[in-house]
C-alpha cells in the first residue's frame, strides 16, 4: 500500500478584515507578508499583495476561489485563516 503524503497548497487563505471576505494568496508571496510584519519601518516595506478574491457558488452553496478575478489587497488589514 504506497504512503500517502501531504501535498503543500499553492495558496493561503486570508482574511480581509476591511472587505470582510477571504482571499487566496499566493504561497510564494508569504515572505512578503511576512517581511512586511517583522519590518521596523513598515512604511519602507511594500504594503499591497495580490489576491483571489472567494465568491459564493449558487450551485453549490459553497465558497470558491474566484481566479479570474485578481486584485491587490492591503497587507494590514490580512488575516491568517484558520
């Protein structure tokens, strides 16, 4: 019987705590983040990251990474979702 491994997701979802929604980041683009929050000077520091934005399937009564559909998002107002 082969073993099972855990496969890493290419995104991390995060919470805008200013829109309200969940995003899809990168997860390449987490050193940002985290850059950004161990930063002194955080006005040095790049302060937008790009996101999908989740959406609401009718069909499924789910929630859905929207990948058409990519925007820049604030990195203050992101959330780690749990």
């Amino acid at each position: 019987m082969p073993v099972l491994k855990k496969l890493d997701n290419e995104f991390l979802i995060y919470e805008e705590t200013e829109l309200s929604l969940l995003v899809a980041v990168r997860k390449s683009d987490q050193s940002k983040i985290k850059k950004y929050w161990k930063s002194k000077d955080k006005a040095n520091e790049e302060q937008m990251i790009a996101g999908f934005p989740f959406i609401q399937t009718e069909e499924q009564d789910s929630l859905k990474i929207d990948f058409d559909t990519e925007k820049e998002y604030e990195i203050l107002n992101l959330k780690k979702f749990d």
